[in-house]
C-alpha cells in the first residue's frame, strides 16, 4: 500500500470516529509527534554536520564491536 492510498484509509478510519475525546487525543498524538524541541533540532544537525565531516562511526563497525562484546546475544 502506497502512502497516499495509506492516507486516505487513515482519513477514513478518523472520519468514522464519533468520540471527540479520541479525536482530541489524536490530534495531539500527531502533534506530539510531528514536533521536534530546539534542542532535538539542534542535536540532529550537528549529527548530520559530523556525518557530513567523516566523523561518524559506520554501522558495520558499530554492530561488529557490539558482536564482539555482547557474543552472547548473537549466537
């Protein structure tokens, strides 16, 4: 299913709802979720500044140290 046809079945899930309370609570689900703090923000663009200067950490080197020290949960 692609994201506008995702869209219009969530559309008309919320439509069909007659509980204001749950519409509130929805809402500010949505809310809460589409808003990111100034210091969220900021972390993010300094992440992306230091992946952006090569000074990140790859992923394969991050999950083979984590093998490495936790052997036990990769068997």
């Amino acid at each position: 299913m692609d994201i506008q046809t995702s869209k219009i079945e969530l559309a008309k899930v919320i439509l069909d709802i007659e509980n204001p309370k749950l519409i509130e609570e929805i809402i500010n689900l949505i809310q809460s979720k589409s808003t990111l703090t100034e210091k969220q923000k900021l972390a993010i663009d300094e992440a992306i500044h230091s992946l952006d200067n090569k000074e990140g950490i790859s992923h394969n080197l991050v999950m083979e140290e984590t093998k490495n020290r936790y052997s036990k949960y990769f068997k």
